[in-house]
C-alpha cells in the first residue's frame, strides 16, 4: 500500500485511482476532490469522486448497512461543492496540499453543519442519494480567510 503523504499530486491521485491506498482521512478526501476538479466540470468531478470512493469502499469491506460508516453520497458530493466553491473564489494552488495548508477550515468535518442539520444528514436517503441542505444552500457558500461565508452571513466553522 501507498502512504499519500510522500506522493506528488498524480501519484496520489492514481493510487487513490489504482485503490493502492491504505487509508484516506478527511483531508485526502478534499485533495482528490480538489485534484478532479482542477481537470473536470463539477458534475463530472462529483462523479468521478463518488466512482473512486465507492470502489474503496468495496476493496476496503466497508460496511454498508451501516448510516454512520460507509460511503455517503450527501457528504461526498456536499463537499466536493464546498471545495468547487473556494477553489472558484480562491484559485488554484501549486499543490493539493497547498490548497488544504491555504484553506484549513475545509479540513475541519464540523462545516457541513452550517448547511446540514443532523436530522436532514444522518438518515439512508442522504447516505444513498444527494440531498439539498436545509440550514443553508451550499450554493451560497465561499470559504475564505478561515470562515465560511453564506450570502451576508458569515459563520465560523466550530
């Protein structure tokens, strides 16, 4: 297996490709999202996205009829979104770890929270298929200088 955190960028994507990868924390989830959509169309990222994360799951027997593990189509394509978004408003970076060390607060899982309630979050439709958020539509979202802005709105990501 591959340790992400001594690959270029193209070794890493081809390994999370090639499900190489022994493991993929919530920061390598934002650098495959970023990655994609540096050569994709959103939609098109979202799927490739969801192709790669699904294939892992199965190499990696992950449970699925399990709502709190498990591949989960909301959060997925929430945050492939959420990184669209700050990557439309903050432009590209020399690397996919540059853009995480530039935008921290993506690292932090707390930020769907902004836009999801747990009741709207934690159930089998959002896990299955993509639903709309109902605190705060993600289209509205920027994240910059370490907040998330939603339309005049700005909020902190806890």
């Amino acid at each position: 297996m591959n340790n992400p955190q001594h690959m270029t960028d193209d070794e890493f994507l081809a390994a999370f490709e090639a499900r190489t990868i022994d493991a993929l924390p919530h920061r390598d989830h934002i650098k495959v999202a970023y990655l994609y959509l540096r050569q994709h169309p959103l939609q098109e990222a979202i799927v490739k996205v969801r192709t790669g994360l699904q294939a892992l799951a199965v190499a990696w027997n992950a449970p699925v009829d399990d709502l709190e593990r498990g591949y989960h189509e909301t959060m997925t394509e929430a945050w492939v979104r959420l990184v669209y978004l700050t990557l439309s408003d903050g432009g590209i970076a020399g690397s996919a770890d540059a853009f995480c060390e530039r935008h921290p607060k993506l690292m932090q899982k707390t930020c769907l929270q902004s836009f999801y309630s747990p009741e709207r979050l934690k159930t089998w439709k959002a896990k299955r298929e993509f639903v709309e958020p109902d605190l705060a539509p993600l289209s509205s979202c920027k994240m910059g200088d370490g907040y998330m802005i939603i339309s005049r709105i700005t909020l902190a990501c806890n």
